[in-house]
C-alpha cells in the first residue's frame, strides 16, 4: 500500500508514523508512506503558499500554484497513487466502510490544507474527491490523515498479527464490538462475567453476541437502525439473554419476540 500526503509539515506525519503499528508496517515494507512538503511547490525563495482572500476577509488562503506543482512534481518524478483527497470539515464522511474502499487499492493520497482556507481551484480541479473525519474543525488536515492512515493501513493483509481481530471488531458488521476482559478474574471487587470462566465455547459466543446488540442499542441505535433493526432471531437471543428491559426499552415487543413497536 502506497500512500503520499501532501502537508506544510511533513514531520507531524513522519513523526506519528514512526512507531507503533505504522512503523512496522513500514519497517515491513506493507506500508510505503511519503510525506511530502507543500513548500516545494512553491516559485519564490521565500516558498510562499498563501495569500490573503479575494474579497477580504480574515485569515490566509492556501494558492493554488504551489499546491499544483506539488502534486505535479510528485507526478512526474514517482508517479502519484490516485485517488487524490483533499481533508475537509466538508468531505465525505470517513467511516469503517470508507477505510475498507481505500484499503482494497494499491495507493491514494491525501492533501492537507490549513482550515482558514484552499483556494477551491484546488478542490475543483486537483483532488479527486474529499474526506471529513467528522462535523468538528481542526486547524489542519494532519490530524485527519493520520487518522485515515491508521484505519486504513491496520486492515491491509499481514499489518496486523492476528487477521480475525478484523472481522471481530466494532463496525465490522455495523455494530459496536462486546466487551473484552482479562485476568485477573477479580480486580478491586469487580469480576468478569462468569461464562467468559465457563469454557464453553458456544455459550461465550452468544453471550457475545448478544452483549454486541446490547451495546449497539444502548449506545449507538442509529447503527441499529441502519442496518434495519433487530431481526427475529436477534430479539429471541436478548430475550434467552435476560435482556428484557434494553428490548423493550428500545421498542421490541417483548412478548411476541418479534415485530419492532412503531
Ligand atoms: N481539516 C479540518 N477539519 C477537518 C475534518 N474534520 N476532517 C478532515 N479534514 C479536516
């Protein structure tokens, strides 16, 4: 997986990609990440790449001449993997769905403004299209790359140890994931849950299960929703769970163990 970022700080990306899970991706040549400096596009000695608003206004906006030639000068001399996004407060949302897109290609690169502006000849003519992470602004679009690395590079094949954590975790099929616990199996007067002790396999994968549901409807029921409510078989296991209350404080007709109260 190659992936190019284009930033007026290239070392908060090498930085925070240096360790943990990036750095050996990389070190493990699963991850080829080239951070590259916005200023290198730019023409005068001072490496200018911003200037006030046409129209006035407060703040500086990011030209689109520098950021042209960045892109181009990447292109000609190491080719660039496309798609190119741009990260801004009004891209696409990025979600788990949206890591497992971009994790299906060989490569994609990001463009990092700075909030106060881009000249939208950018956005219009340079990217191939535009990612948020999320309805809040950040001064830059470092943070949210780095984000979007990190979701994304952790589901190519080999960068993590175990495959299955994967396909067991929250989002993987639109719910939360069930609580996890480990020993020691009682801490300052709290326990774990006595079947995850029982050793019996089927019984821990349907208290898991339903644990899974549970979370999603108490704290996420738009996840729920989404993907149509509970089916039958979903509310029969709260129901064999216990989990009478969150059914019916949710909606489900707890008697019939079937249909979803309007
Ligand atoms: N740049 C500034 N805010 C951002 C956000 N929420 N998502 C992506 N890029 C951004």
């Amino acid at each position: 997986m190659r992936i190019d970022v284009f930033t007026l700080f290239p070392e908060l990306i090498e930085g925070f990609s240096r360790a943990s899970l990036l750095g050996r991706a990389r070190e493990a040549a699963l991850l080829d990440l080239r951070a590259h400096d916005l200023r290198d596009g730019a023409s005068d000695a001072r490496r200018t790449v911003d200037d006030a608003p046409f129209g006035g206004g407060a703040g500086m906006v990011l030209m689109p001449e520098p950021l042209f030639a960045a892109v181009e000068q990447v292109t000609s001399t190491e080719g660039l993997p496309r798609p190119l996004f741009f990260l801004t407060p009004g891209g696409r949302p990025f979600d788990q769905g949206v890591a497992r897109e971009l994790a299906g290609l060989e490569g994609f690169s990001l463009l990092c403004g700075r909030y106060e502006g881009v000249d939208q000849r950018v956005g219009d003519h340079l990217v191939d299209g535009e990612l948020s992470i999320g309805d809040f602004v950040l001064a830059g679009g470092e943070a949210a790359a780095l984000v979007v690395i990190e979701a994304v590079t952790r589901l190519v094949p080999s960068v993590l140890g175990n495959e299955a954590s994967v396909t067991e975790e929250s989002f993987a099929d639109g719910l939360l994931e069930y609580p996890q616990y480990t020993r020691p199996a009682e801490f300052r007067g709290w326990g774990v849950p006595e079947v995850l002790r029982s050793g019996d396999h089927a019984k821990v994968a349907r208290w898991r299960a339903a644990q899974t549901l549970v979370r999603t409807l108490e704290r996420r029921p738009d996840l729920v929703a989404a993907r149509g409510g509970l089916g039958p078989e979903e509310v029969l296991l709260l129901l064999e769970q216990g989990e009478v209350e969150v059914l019916a404080r949710h909606g489900y007709d707890v008697e019939s163990g079937k249909s979803r109260q309007s």
